[in-house]
C-alpha cells in the first residue's frame, strides 16, 4: 500500500533533514556529508527519481543521496549499496528511523535483484574501468522495471579548466587521501554513456548541471520502454 502522500518537501528542506540524520557520526563523516551537499548537485539528481517505486543507489558512499531520496518521498523505498563497509556501517546509523530507507555492503560490480524503478549512479562509475562501467550500466538495465529510469551523475569532459580543478581534487580524495575507495579513475564522456544506454534500448536525455559550480557535472537519464511504477513498489500500480 502507497504510504499518505502530503505536499512535497523542498529540496532545501529535505537536504537539511538528510544532513541530520548525521547528527551522531564523527566529525569526519558529517564534514564530508556537509561538503558534498554544499560541492555536488544533489538536489538536482535526487529531483529527476520517480515518485514512489523502488529506487537503488549503486556506491552510495555514506549514504546522503539515498537519504535524501527516502526524505523527499516516502512513499518511496530506498536501497544504497557500496563496497565500503565502514561507509555504510555510517549510512546504517543515519537510516535508524527512517522506515523506508535500507543499507547494505555490495559485491563489487552487483546491481542488486530488481525489479527498480530507478537505478542511481552518483559519481561512482568513474571509479571503474571504462569496461566495467558499461558492463555494470548494463547489469541496471536489466533489472529496470518497466518505464524504469537509469540516473547517471558524473563528471564531463569539458571544460578543461572544470576538468583539471576535478582531477586535482579526485586525485587528492582516491590517490592521496583514500577518503574514496579506488586506486585509479576513468572519466568517460557523458555521450559515450549516453550511447551506451541508448545501445541497450532506453530513450536517453543528458543535461549539464555545473552552471554557478566549478566541477563539470553532467547528468545522463536512461528511461526503459513501458509504463512507470509497474515495479510492485510502494508507488507501484496497483
Ligand atoms: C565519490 S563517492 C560517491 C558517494 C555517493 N554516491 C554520493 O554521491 O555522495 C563514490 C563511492 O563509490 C563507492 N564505490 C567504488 N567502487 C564501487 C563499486 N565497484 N561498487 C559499489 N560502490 C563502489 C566508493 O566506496 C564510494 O563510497
């Protein structure tokens, strides 16, 4: 049964409830949950799910995306997974008391059994190998629901100072600090994504989300064919 609906929260609003939900975390968690709200276009990709259903973040980190996701809408269910267990041990205690919202550690490279109405890719996939990407892009596809939505954030390829700011710092966070999991990265261009997907049947959209902001984020929509919220999720057609 679909949970009440009331009127949406803003963006604004749901980004400081998520942000609390950290309240308990060490000083290191909140300051990387507070910079990657304040550095990334969160609320935009969060803004594109559909209502309702059942959404998947691949390689949610310590899980702000998915929370945010889960605040938004709670006739959602949301499921973050990642390959750091001490990130998601972090999600897991920020979750406690949001019903519809579950972490757990991934495989690497496993999307887990759908059907998903979407399938969330928040910089991650630069942290694989181009062929791994496409392999992992199309392992989302095929546990899409009907009129399921592929939500891939990353990073463009241009312009070239956004580029080398970007790289400056993903090589200080993965090669330095290790603050991300990963030993190498792969910015592959948004179109060749776009391409992918489109290879693999979705009608795809891309648009630029770095307008103001000084990294190059790029987001790549992937919907399959059919009618949305088929899944049997909370939002899910009856
Ligand atoms: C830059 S963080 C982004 C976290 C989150 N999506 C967000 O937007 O805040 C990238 C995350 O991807 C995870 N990751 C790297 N390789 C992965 C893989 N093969 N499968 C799942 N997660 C992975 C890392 O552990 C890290 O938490």
């Amino acid at each position: 049964m679909s949970a009440a609906r009331g009127p949406r929260p803003s963006a604004a609003a749901v980004g400081r409830r998520a942000r609390g939900l950290f309240r308990g975390a060490p000083a290191a968690v909140r300051a990387h949950v507070a910079v990657r709200w304040a550095t990334a276009p969160l609320a935009e990709v969060v803004a594109e799910l559909p209502a309702g259903g059942r959404v998947v973040e691949i390689g949610c980190g310590h899980g702000l995306v998915s929370a945010c996701a889960a605040l938004a809408d709670p006739g959602r269910t949301v499921l973050g997974v990642d390959i750091d267990a001490e990130k998601i041990r972090h999600a897991r205690e920020a979750a406690r008391g949001v019903p519809n919202l579950e972490f757990d550690v991934a495989v690497s490279g496993a999307v887990p059994a759908g059907p998903w109405d979407a399938v969330a890719f928040v910089d991650v996939l630069y942290l694989l190998p181009e062929s791994e990407q496409r392999r992992l892009l199309t392992e989302a596809v095929e546990q899409l629901a009907p009129g399921g939505l592929v939500v891939v954030k990353e990073m463009g390829t241009e312009p070239a100072w956004k580029v080398r700011w970007n790289t400056a710092q993903e090589t200080l966070a993965v090669k330095v600090l290790r603050i991300t999991a990963g030993s190498e990265f792969d910015f592959v261009p948004p179109a060749t994504v776009a391409g992918w997907l489109r290879g693999l049947g979705l009608a795809v959209a891309t648009r630029r989300l770095d307008r103001g902001r000084p990294h190059p984020h790029v987001l790549v929509l992937g919907r399959a064919a059919g009618s949305p919220g088929t899944s049997g999720g909370p939002g899910g057609a009856p």
